[in-house]
C-alpha cells in the first residue's frame, strides 16, 4: 500500500488521470451491466446481446488505426476532454429506450459512442507513460488497473440496482455525469509538452503524410519481437472476451439461474481480486517482473476461468461463480499491468498512439469475431460449450507468451524508430 499512496502523492498528474478514469469508468461499468442485462431481459435472446457488442467494436475496427495517428498529431489533453463531453451527449437518447420495440436505440448509440472512443483511447494510453518516471511504470500501471478493478466493483454492483430502481434512464443518467466530471479532471493535468509532426499543406499531401505515419505504427508493431507478441495475444484473448462479452448474462440467468442483482454481483467479485492483485504488482515493481507477471498471469488466468465456466455442470449454484471471480481478478490485474509496461517500454513517445491504435483495431477484430461466433453458435451448442473459449484462449497464449518472451527485453529508448 505504500508504494501506491507515495505514487498518488508525488505525481499530481498521475492523480488527476487514476481520478478520472476511477470516477468515467464506474460510470461506463454502471450503464454496461444495465444495458446488456435489460437488452437480453426485454429480447431474450443471445444474439441480441451480441449485436449490441458488435456495434460497439465495428468502429474499433474501422477506426482504431487511423485514431491512433491523429492522437500523435493532436493534443493528447484536449483529445481526452473533447471526447469525454462528447459521449456524454450520445448517451441520452438511450433514455428512451422501454420496450422490445425501442431496443433498436441502443445499436446507433454504442456505434457512435465507440466512434469516439477510437479517439479518447489512444491519447488516453500514449499519455498515460508520460505522468511519472520510467522506473515506476509498473507500480504506475498496477495502481490504474486497481482503479479500473474498483470502478469494475462499484459499477457493477450499482448497475444491477440502479437498473432495477430507474432503468436504462437512471444508468444512462449516471455514466452522462461520470464523462462530464472526468473531462473537467482531465482539464486540470499539466500535460507535458511535446513536439508534433508539422502539418502538411493540400489534400493530397495531407492524405500522404496520413499513410506514411500509419504505415510507420505499424513496421514498429511488427518489427518488435515483444509489440508482436502482445499483438497476437491480443487478436486471441480478444476473441474470448467477445464470447464473454455477449454470453455472460445469458450465463448467469439461464445456466446459474442468477437475476440482475446476481450478474452485478459477480463482475464485481472479480473486481475484488484485481484490487489485491495490483497491489501485488505494485509491490514487485522495479524486480525485472514483467515478463513473468505477464505469460504466467495469463496462464493462471485461463485456467480459473476454465473453472468458472465448467463447474456448472455438475453443480449448479451462484456462490462458486463469486469465489471464482475474486480468484481471477489476482492474475487477471497481474497480466494487465505486465502487458501495459511491456507496450510503453518499447513504444517510443511518439509512436504510441499509433501503436496503441493498431492494437485496438485487432482487439476490435478478436472481440469482433468472438462476438459473432457467440451469438450464433451458442443458440445451437449451447451457452457453456462456446463461453469456456476464453479460458481456453487465455491459457494457450500465455503459454505461448512464456515461450515467446523469455529473452530479457530492452528499454523502449534501444528501438529505432521507423524511417
């Protein structure tokens, strides 16, 4: 715990960012598990839940690249706030939402949200490493996962509530608040300046130097041992959070035989073991752990999560399902930060929004597909067979990334730039 409150107390940047994303993220997590439970509770039906998804991640995927360039070209700062106001107003036509008939609302909203949120990312991500020094990237990025395992916690919880006493209008209400306040935190960083790329003058010139920069993201993505690896870790696990993304719900209601209150309770179960496991990362920061923490985390990871989906079959009760999920939350929050500190230390300043960018178009394309696969399959395999895959998913590529990375990795300074 000491290290964590040294961190909040030296850097008041870095406060101001753990804030934010604590206070725009409980938001987010109050109106998911209002929004995806009702969908299914008014369609009943998995592919329904599915297509919500979807129209969250085709923007990830037609986009995601491309934002990752302009947020090396912009102000990474005003970026943030721009699109923090700007998802607040989205939000609201979500209020109208009541009946099977009017679940249609939801599509254009999370599509156009996600829009957004293509540009808030990337500048959120390549700002992120530059609020403290180097040598606490880990502790840095141990204590914002533990931020967003709390929102998880407090959202999740408040969400299942919040959507049996007001609906989809009191959670939509709440995460409209949550962006507002977190733009007017974000307003108060002292963001460090930087020099951007000169811009060029004609469409045709514009157009150029827009390919030459995003072409760059990607020879560096590609030319890192380490960058691509986290990608095709990416691309895998992503698929398994879309199969879990989309059938959870059903999972809990149809297989657990859990409410709203219950599906609440549950994500924020995993939340508990994600606070302790950042503290855990905190505590070994500065020992040559990312490596470790990031291919063994995931193993552990996948194989707890093997064990929440499959214990259902032979006993069927909603308390194994929260001891599960405050197990995983430990490797869980292990991996994240492993795999952020890897992403920044060999991402150079200004590539790191383009490189960030590439990784959220694949995450698009693995949740993407997961997401599909989900809605389709699960109606004819059932829910169990198809939602195990993101154990499955999490396990091979963690074995796969101890293989891969095993070499010492060298600092982000040692890589060249792309030409």
């Amino acid at each position: 715990m000491r290290a964590v409150w040294q961190l909040l107390r030296r850097f008041r940047n870095f406060r101001l960012m753990v804030a934010a994303s604590l206070i725009s993220l409980t938001g987010d997590w109050i109106l998911q598990v209002g929004l995806v439970y009702e969908v299914y509770a008014l369609t009943r039906s998995t592919l329904a839940s599915a297509l919500l998804m979807l129209a969250a991640i085709l923007p990830q995927l037609l986009l995601g690249s491309l934002a990752g360039v302009l947020a090396d070209r912009w102000d990474r700062r005003r970026t943030m706030m721009a699109a923090n106001g700007l998802m607040a107003l989205l939000l609201l036509p979500l209020i109208a939402i009541h009946s099977p008939q009017t679940i249609w609302i939801a599509y254009p909203v999370a599509f156009a949200e996600s829009i957004i949120q293509q540009f808030f990312s990337p500048a959120e991500q390549a700002l992120f490493p530059t609020l403290v020094d180097d040598a606490q990237l880990v502790s840095a990025n141990a204590v914002n996962g533990q931020s967003q395992n709390a929102a998880r916690l407090l959202g999740s919880a408040l969400g299942g509530v919040a959507v049996a006493a007001g609906g989809i209008p009191l959670v939509t209400a709440a995460d409209a608040v949550s962006f507002v306040v977190a733009a007017w935190l974000v307003a108060r960083l002292a963001a460090p300046a930087r020099e951007r790329p000169r811009p060029a003058t004609g469409v045709a010139a514009r157009l150029a130097a827009l390919r030459r920069e995003w072409v760059e993201g990607l020879r560096l993505t590609r030319q890192s041992r380490v960058l691509a690896a986290l990608a095709a870790f990416i691309v895998v696990t992503g698929v398994g959070e879309g199969d879990m993304g989309a059938l959870f719900a059903p999972f809990v209601r149809h297989v657990l035989h859990g409410s709203g209150s219950a599906y609440g309770l549950i994500l924020s179960a995993q939340a508990v073991g994600g606070i302790v496991g950042g503290l855990v990362a905190a505590a070994v920061a500065g020992r040559g752990a990312p490596l470790r923490l990031f291919g063994w985390g995931a193993v552990a990871f996948g194989a707890i999560d093997l064990a929440i989906f499959l214990y259902p079959l032979e006993y069927v009760a909603i308390w194994p399902a929260v001891v599960g999920m405050v197990i995983v939350g430990l490797p869980g929050a292990l991996t994240m930060a492993a795999m952020m500190t890897l992403y920044q230390q060999q991402t150079p300043d200004a590539y790191r929004g383009r490189v960030w960018g590439a990784f959220s178009t694949l995450a698009g394309l693995g949740v993407g597909l997961g997401t599909v696969g989900a809605g389709l399959v699960a109606q004819q395999t059932g829910i169990i067979p198809v939602i195990a895959f993101q154990g499955v998913g999490y396990l091979g590529a963690g074995i796969a990334m101890v293989a891969l990375l095993r070499p010492p990795v060298s600092a982000a300074r040692s890589t060249p730039a792309p030409g």
